[in-house]
C-alpha cells in the first residue's frame, strides 16, 4: 500500500517521529486507532463489517464476478442503493 501525504503532513510525521523516536507506521496506526475510538458504535461495527468483508473478498477467487466488491459493500453500509 502506498499513502500519500501533503507535504505538511508528511513533514509533522517525519519530525514527530525523530523527535518521539517513534516509527512513523507507529504514530499512524495510533492516529487511526485513537479515530476509530472516537466512532460512535454503529459506526465501528460497520468498519468492523467491512474490514471482514474485505479480508474474505481477498482469500475469494478473483474470477467470481457475482461477488459484490468492496466499494459497492461500502456504498451500501453508508445507506446506498
């Protein structure tokens, strides 16, 4: 996976991280989970839902074209058609 910041972000992470002698990856995934936690319940079990669904979809084979992807699930978990 490949993340792109804007400049400003990337240099707040690069020097959080020399200064914490922190990993950046480590301050990500705590901004993330410090997010997470802050979803209202709902909220978090339909992120836990698509992450599940995500997982399975990517262990399925790759021809089954019936299987919804990830972005038409998400669509529908937000209220879509």
């Amino acid at each position: 996976m490949t993340v792109y910041f804007p400049t400003e972000t990337k240099a707040r992470l690069e020097a959080l991280s020399i200064l914490t002698k922190v990993p950046a990856w480590k301050i990500i995934n705590s901004a993330f989970d410090a997010h997470f936690e802050n979803l209202s319940d709902e909220e978090q079990a339909a992120v836990d839902g698509l992450i599940e669904f995500i997982a399975a979809s990517r262990m399925a084979d790759d021809q089954d074209e019936d299987r919804p992807s990830p972005a038409r699930m998400a669509f529908a978990v937000a209220g879509g058609a």
